[in-house]
C-alpha cells in the first residue's frame, strides 16, 4: 500500500509523542482465482471435467486514518503504538460463472521498536 497524507504530533513530556495521521491510499490486489468443476456418476465414474483460472492485479483506491504513542526508550530507541481503519475500494473478480467480492477495508494495529539513524 502507498499511502500519502498529513501526520501531526504533539510531545506531552519530553519522551512521549501522540501521532495523528489520515492520508490517501493506493492498494495493489494480486490475486489468483482457482475453479474446477467434476461431473461424476454415482459410481465415481468421471463424465467430464474443467477448470477456469483467474490471475489478476487491479490497483485500488482508499484512505486510512489512525492514532498512536510513541515513546523514546533512548536518543535512537523507541517503542511505537497505534491504530486505526483502512477504507478501500471493493472490486469484484470472476472466474467462470462464478464471483467473488473482495472488500478489504478493516481495522488495523500495528506496534514497532524502531531505531533511529542520525541522531
């Protein structure tokens, strides 16, 4: 996903940040659809058979919105919370006779140690 927007902060104490941020999204979905179809008698004597096969990638438009912590373990160290919803668009994919919607939008959670280079 690329995402592009604003992020605001603010620093209640020194060591401790709250994050904002919203932006808008750009989402590839690869997907690959698989169907296939037996005709059998009772028996198990096969009468026929085929299979339909979808290989697709579409890009998807969206936006995001979350909020998070962020606190300085030390000058480089920090510990990062946060989270938020992802709204995407939903798409619809077909093989054979049959298809599938494919919402992807939901909530998300996300938690980090992460370092600093050049501080």
């Amino acid at each position: 996903m690329f995402s592009l927007g604003p992020r605001v902060s603010f620093h209640p104490t020194e060591r401790l940040s709250v994050l904002a941020q919203a932006a808008a999204t750009l989402s590839l979905l690869d997907a690959e659809l698989t169907r296939t179809e037996i005709f059998a008698w009772e028996d198990g004597t096969i009468l026929g058979t085929w299979a339909d096969r979808t290989d697709e990638q579409e890009w998807l438009w969206g936006a995001s919105a979350s909020i998070g912590l962020q606190f300085d373990i030390s000058d480089n160290l920090y510990l990062h919370g946060a989270g938020g919803y992802d709204w995407v668009d939903s798409t619809d994919l077909t093989t054979g006779p049959d298809r599938v919607h494919m919402d992807l939008s939901g909530y998300r959670a996300e938690v980090a140690l992460g370092w600093r280079f050049g501080r």
